[in-house]
C-alpha cells in the first residue's frame, strides 16, 4: 500500500504539468459561481444556487464537463482522468486512481446522472445571470456594474443557445444604449454586440431595428483607437447580411468614415484593414457605390462599369460624369475604363449608352495624363465621326458639344495625336481634309460648340510639329477673317480662346493677322478694351501677346491703335502693375502681360518721324518709362523690349535736342571795344551729351533719363538678344551726330565713375567704364554683339586719350584682328578703323567689299 501510495506520487509530479495546462484551456461554460473574478459578492448574484464540491474534478477542480466512474465510483473529467492513465502506461506502471492508489482494472464509464445534474444546475443558473445582467445593464447603474454585466453576458455568449436566449430577453436594445456611457463601457458595449452578431442573421436584424448604426458612426468618429476598431468590427460583422449593407450605407455619415478609415494616413492599420473589408461588403449595394464614389472610393463604381451589363454601365457611367473627382480618381478611372467607355461609343450602342459615355469621358478626360490613356483606347475615331456626320445617325448638338469638349481635352493634353489616323482614309488631325472640316463647322454651328472647337484648333497649333499645317490649312481656306471676328464674341468663353488661338497663330501669320485686323476696328477696338479691364487674366495676357507679336512695320496698324487710345491705356496698366495694383488671381499671368503690353509700347517709338507720335511719346513720358523697366523688371523680354524702344527714342534726341543760341559778347570799355571783351555767359542746363537743351521727357535724352548705366548694367546678362538691344541703344550715343568725345565720356561717368569732367580724360580707362564693351567684343558670343561691339570700339578709340588708354590692352588688338580676319563686312571694316587708330595697320590699307564672281 505505501508502495502504491508512492506510485501515486510519483506519477502526479510527473503529469502535474499535463493537469496545469488542462486547467489553462478555456471553458465555454465559465459561471460566476466558478470564478472569483466575477461579482460573486454583488447581491444579484446570491441567487445562483452554490458550486457543489461533487461537480468539480479532483484533478481539475473545475466543473465537469463529461464526467465518468471509475470502478471504485469515483468521478472525474473524462479527459482528466484519461490522461492520468495514459501517464501511468507510458511510465511503465499499472493504471491507479490518483486519489485511492487501488488498481484500475475497468476503463472509466460516462456518468450521466452526474452530468445531467450538472447541465440542469448550470442551465438553471445561466438564466439567473442573464436576468442579472439585465439588472446591471442598465443607465441607472454604477459603472462598474455595467461593466461587469457586460463581462458576463460576453461569457454566456460563449454557448450559441444562451446567445439565443440573450437576444430573446431582450438584452440587445439594453446594451446599444449603454453605447451612451463612458468609454470602457462602449468599447465593451460594442464588443458584446458583435460577438451577439456573429453567425446569427436573426441577432443582426434585431440589432440592426436599434439606434446602433448611428451610435457605431458616432464611435467612428472618435479619437479612441481601441473604440474606432471595435466600432468597425461591429460594422463588419454586420455588413455580411445585405439587409444591413443597405441600412449601414444609409446612416449618414457612414461611408465617409470608413473612407477615411482607409487611407494610407490612418494611425490604426488593422481597423483600416476591417474598415475596408466593410466597404468590399457595402459595395454589394448599388446605393452604397454611388455613395462610396461621391466620398473618393471610385473603384466600386469602376468595377461596375466595366463588368456590368449595358444597363448598370449607363447607370454607372452618368454617376461618373456627375462626380467632382479628384485627380487620383481621374487617373484611376482613365486606366481602368477607357476602353470601356470608347466601346459604348460604338455605331451600334444605343443613344443612352453614347450619351453616357460621352459625358463620363468629358469627365475623366480634363486629367491630362488621361490624354494618352484615351488615345490608346481608339477614342479619335468615334469623336470625329459624331462630329461631323449629319443625317439620320446624327447625334444631338448637346452631344455634338460634348465630343469637341472630349477632343479639345485631348489634344490639348497630349501630342500622340499626331500619327493616328481619325477616319477610314488615313487622315490625322492635321490633314487639310479635317482642318478643312473643322473650320467649315466653326462657322456654321453655336457659339458653345465653336468654343470648343477653337480650343481644337488651338492645342493643334500650340504643338511645334503641326503648327504649320493648322496655318498652311487656314491659309488655303481664307479663315483668318473669319476667326478674327470671334473676338467680338459676347461670350467670355469663346473670346478667350479666340484671342489664345489668334495670339498663336500671330507667331506665323502675324501680317495677315494685321491685315485682317484693319479691315474693320471693331475688333482692334475689342482688344484694346479688353488690356484696359482692371485685372491681369490669361485671356488678357494673350491678347497682349497678340498685338504685340503683329509687324512694327505696319503704320497703318499703329496708327489705328493710336486711334484707338491703346498707348494712354496701356501705360495706365504699366504704372499700376509697377504700384502692384493686381487682383487676385491675376499674379500668376502679371509675367506674360507685362510683356505683351511692353511689346506694344515698343511699336509707338518706330514712328517717330511722324510728328504726331513724336507727340504722344513725349506726353507719356516713354523714355522715363522704358528706363524705370529696364531698371525694375527681372523679364528679359521686357528688358530687351525697353532697350529697344530706348534705341528708337534716342535715335531723335539729337534733333529734338534745342541748341540755345550764344549771347553777344559786351565791351568793357567803349572806347577800346576790341581790346575789353565781356566773355560770354555759360550755358548751365546745356546737354552734356547733345550739346542743346535737353530732358528725358521732351527730347528722349538717355543721359537725362539715367538709361545709361541701366544699359551698361544689361551687357553683361546671359541672354544675347537683350546684350544686343542694351548695345543698339548704346551706340545712339556714339553716333556721327552725337560729339564722340560728349559719348565717350558720358558712357564713362554714367558707368559709375565720380570723376569730374576735367579730370575725366586721365582716369577713363582706370575707372573701367568701357570694360563691359570690350568684355562683349572679346566674348564674341553672336556675330551681331561683335559687330556692334567693334563698331563702338571704334567710335571710342576716336577720343586721344581713351586711345592711348586702350592701346595698352593686348586682348583689345587680339579682338580688333580676329574681328578684321573672320567677321562680316561691317565687323571688318569698323576693325580696321580702329586698328588704324591704334596704328596696327597702315593708314592707306582698304578693306573690300565682298566679290561675286561672274559666271
């Protein structure tokens, strides 16, 4: 017997761990009575009936579950005691009842009395705790009772037939309401509902006749992680029964969170896993796709559209036409339903179907990386023959207006248009035969078609590469009248693109564009009113560039927009943008206005041999304008433009320049008048320069205007075409009816030397003011900039001293022969002046000019 007892012991330290993890596993019939955790202390629970020491396993001592008899009518938990014995063979010893030691020799036998009273007793008192947790589920109730009611119920639901009961006591509306306490009872609260959900659709719909779903948005939209995934896990769970898709899609604000729940942004991954999982459910209502693409998740919408049947692509593709997309969306949809979209285009597809895949690919198509997208998916074809077909197939104007919004989208967004054919015949968008088409539509249909018909032509020729067929094309039609007269268009959208497309095409057909533009001014008017309106826009910047672009030569033009008041207006509009006077949303075109309206400036100072402009320019003050520009203005456009007009305007100075006659000398004495002189009185406000009365304003004189060092100062800018305008209206100082030494020197002290005059002479050179002309001769960067540079170096070295000063510079001579050797004919000959003057060369040596050979 103490062998046996020993025996006992033995075996139960070697299977002791095997009980531990028996007792570790979990129990799907926990009771309050069984766990001490629970408020077994609480008064509602002393009506459950007590624990009796006979349910409990020795081994376990935890209630059986399948309780069996040993032969010495012990009971114990069949897995139990099984895995005793089990012990006992593998350890080589004779089974024993762990309790008596005595030998087994019969295996253990089921226990149904014992297990029956166990099944009774804990039926009995599950339905007391259900009737408690009623009690404690309540808004009268402490925190901590709620909480621990939750707890319970959580425990009974463990068994599908107490979810059942549950659900009929009528617990369910109790614990939605709880989801208006504190935020560990929600969380429970939620919690408990899914678990009452699962895989019981009779729960979901009783569930689903509660407030719930708007209590579940409400914890959506809270900042607690833990509440926000429990509140989706309830959704989730309901949403496998499509009764509630329909009702969670139809609470408001629903979708929006969820959306928002799956976005890359979102801190918890796993709810934004499960808040997708939700919509995959949702999206099996079609309500709740049209809801989720308003929200930014088109990909429902998308999937339809493409596996669908013709109705719901219809339906789908006029959802996605009315939809404000965002540009992810756009891009989306344009790489997953083009070619769907171009397939209901088809001759055979019913009005409907085209209507609403027209509307949806004017939509999709005002992305520009779409532009490629469609053109892949063959949308050319079927554009252009809703276009331009007529008869019985004809679409509606609407429509007609639809596919030149599409086309105008495309072309403008992409140049793969090119090469593709858009008709049986070959033609591509460029062909006469189409351009022919175009304009003939132009002019014989409604200003919202023309409108968009215009922007065709107008991404046409805003393309390098077929340009010159769009004006080869009007050209041979004669349509540039006919273009021209939409600028008196009273709609704005169809004015605009008109000045857009003219101002492109004033780069080609910029006389013809004059011509057309003097055949009647009403249109030059129109223009000219449209620079003076007080904002900077787009449709005014190219309206800018429009005449701006149009011939300086043409002085009938110029006097027409004289006539016109174009310069008071247009200098109007420089001086507030100087001032800054911009509206909103204007900044970002005040670049190319600026410009465009500079450029028209510059045509008033090509006429100043009429006396009448010479007028104008001297009543607005043009010089002292030009200069401020050239000072102020960072755009080189304006920068060459300005030095431009300054070349024009001090080309007259000299002969606007009003040389006071000298006073009669008096004598001293009258009777010695030839031996006592008075000298006569100096002249203060003569012009140093052109040797009269000058000013900036009358005579256009550059020294008075302070335009000099301005132009000095642009010599050394990257862009050659603004070195060679500063260097033009330089040479104006130079000229042979300016005195060359008056020109030398105030290039020199405009420059920035403080010399004074008398002394200028000696420190010219080491004062570096002509260093920017020589510098721009000996950079020879383009063959006009050396040409005009040498001719300057030759005028200067014409003054002695700044002769001998520039002699010294064996770069200067190396510059003067390379430009004598290789440059063109005037380089040549200025080159060899100066050489002649530094005494390089012989005085009587002649330069050439150039031989043709006789044939």
């Amino acid at each position: 017997m103490d062998v046996r007892k020993r025996d006992v012991q033995d075996t139960k330290g070697v299977v002791g761990n095997g009980y531990n993890n028996l007792l570790q596993q979990p129990t799907d019939l926990a009771t309050p009575s069984e766990d001490p955790n629970v408020m077994s202390h609480h008064q509602e629970y002393r009506r459950l009936e007590p624990l009796y020491e006979a349910f409990l396993c020795p081994l376990t001592k935890q209630i059986m579950r399948e309780p069996v008899c040993l032969e010495n009518g012990l009971t114990f938990e069949k897995s139990a005691i099984e895995q005793w014995l089990q012990k006992c063979r593998d350890l080589g010893k004779e089974p024993i009842c762990p309790l008596t030691g005595k030998l087994i020799t019969t295996p253990p036998k089921p226990s149904i009395a014992v297990r029956n009273t166990i099944e009774e007793w804990t039926t009995r008192n599950e339905l007391a705790r259900i009737d408690i947790a009623k009690v404690l589920i309540t808004a009268d109730a402490s925190e901590n009772d709620v909480l621990h009611g939750l707890r319970d119920v959580q425990v009974l639901c463990r068994k599908k037939f107490n979810k059942n009961k549950i659900r009929n006591a009528g617990l369910i509306p109790q614990i939605v309401d709880r989801l208006k306490s504190g935020r560990e009872a929600r969380v429970l609260a939620l919690s408990t509902l899914r678990i009452l959900a699962e895989d019981d659709d009779e729960a979901k719909a009783i569930i689903g006749q509660t407030d719930i779903l708007r209590q579940a948005v409400k914890c959506l939209a809270r900042d607690d992680p833990t509440e926000r995934e429990e509140s989706v896990k309830l959704l989730y769970e309901l949403s496998n029964s499509y009764f509630m898709c329909e009702k969670i899609g139809a609470t408001n604000g629903a979708i929006l969170f969820l959306v928002g729940m799956t976005s890359g942004s979102s801190e918890n991954m796993v709810a934004g896993d499960i808040a997708d999982d939700v919509l995959t459910n949702l999206s099996k209502c079609d309500k709740n796709v049209l809801q989720m693409a308003e929200n930014g998740r088109v990909q429902p919408l998308l999937d339809r559209l493409t596996q669908g049947d013709a109705e719901v692509r219809v339906e789908m593709a006029e959802v996605l036409s009315e939809l404000t997309l965002t540009p992810e969306a756009k891009a989306r949809a344009g790489e997953l339903v083009s070619r769907t979209l171009v397939g209901m285009l088809n001759s055979s597809s019913s009005s409907s179907e085209k209507a609403a895949a027209l509307k949806a690919l004017r939509s999709i198509s005002t992305l520009e990386t779409n532009g490629s997208k469609l053109l892949e998916a063959g949308v050319l074809i079927p554009l252009m023959r809703d276009l331009f077909v007529v008869g019985p197939n004809m679409v509606p104007m609407k429509l007609k207006e639809v596919a030149a919004t599409i086309l105008a989208n495309v072309v403008n967004a992409s140049g793969m248009w090119e090469s593709i054919p858009v008709d049986d015949g070959g033609n591509t968008l460029t062909s006469e035969t189409i351009m022919h088409n175009f304009l003939h539509l132009i002019s014989n249909t409604g200003p919202a078609i023309e409108a968009k018909l215009l922007l065709v032509l107008a991404g046409l020729a805003s393309k390098p590469r077929a340009v010159s067929k769009v004006v080869s094309a009007i050209k041979s039609a004669g349509a540039i009248v006919n273009l021209i007269q939409f600028l008196e268009a009273t709609q704005p959208d169809l004015r605009v693109v008109s000045v857009r497309l003219l101002y492109l095409l004033s780069f080609y057909m910029s006389q013809e564009l004059a011509d057309g533009l003097r055949v009647t001014t009403r249109q030059l008017s129109t223009v000219v009113k449209l620079l003076g309106q007080s904002s900077a826009t787009e449709e005014q910047s190219f309206a800018a560039g429009l005449l701006a672009n149009l011939p300086l030569q043409d002085t009938h033009l110029t006097r027409a927009l004289l006539d016109e008041n174009a310069l008071p207006t247009i200098v109007e509009r420089m001086n507030e943008i100087r001032r800054g006077v911009v509206n909103i949303g204007g900044s970002r075109h005040i670049a190319a206005f600026q410009k465009g309206l500079v450029g028209v400036l510059l045509r008033f100072t090509s006429e100043l041999d009429d006396p009448e402009f010479v007028g104008v320019a001297q009543e607005h003050d043009l010089t002292c304008l030009f200069t401020e520009l050239l000072r102020t203005s960072t755009l080189d456009e304006v920068q060459r433009s300005s030095a431009e007009a300054l070349e024009n305007l001090s080309a007259k100075s000299q002969q606007l320049s009003n040389v006071p006659e000298p006073p009669a000398s008096m004598p001293l004495c009258s009777f010695f008048p030839c031996l006592f002189q008075r000298p006569p009185l100096p002249t203060t406000d003569v012009c140093q320069l052109h040797g009269g009365v000058c000013s900036a304003k009358t005579t256009f004189c550059l020294l008075q205007a302070g335009a000099i060092g301005p132009l000095l100062a642009c010599l050394d800018h990257r862009n050659p075409s603004l070195v060679e305008a500063a260097m033009a209206a330089l040479s104006t100082v130079l000229m042979d009816t300016v005195d060359i030494d008056r020109g030398v020197m105030v290039i020199s002290i405009s420059y920035g030397s403080s010399v004074y005059v008398k002394l200028f002479l000696m420190v010219l050179y080491e004062a570096d003011a002509i260093h920017p002309i020589l510098t721009v001769m000996q950079e020879h960067r383009t063959e006009v900039l050396r040409q005009r540079a040498v001719w300057m170096v030759d005028r200067i070295l014409r003054n002695t001293e700044m002769a001998q000063a520039i002699s010294i510079d064996s770069g200067v001579h190396t510059s003067l022969v390379d430009a004598f050797r290789h440059g063109n004919f005037h380089a040549k000959q200025s080159a060899e002046n100066a050489l002649k003057t530094l005494n390089r060369i012989p005085q009587n040596s002649v330069t050439l000019a150039p031989m043709f050979r006789r044939r």
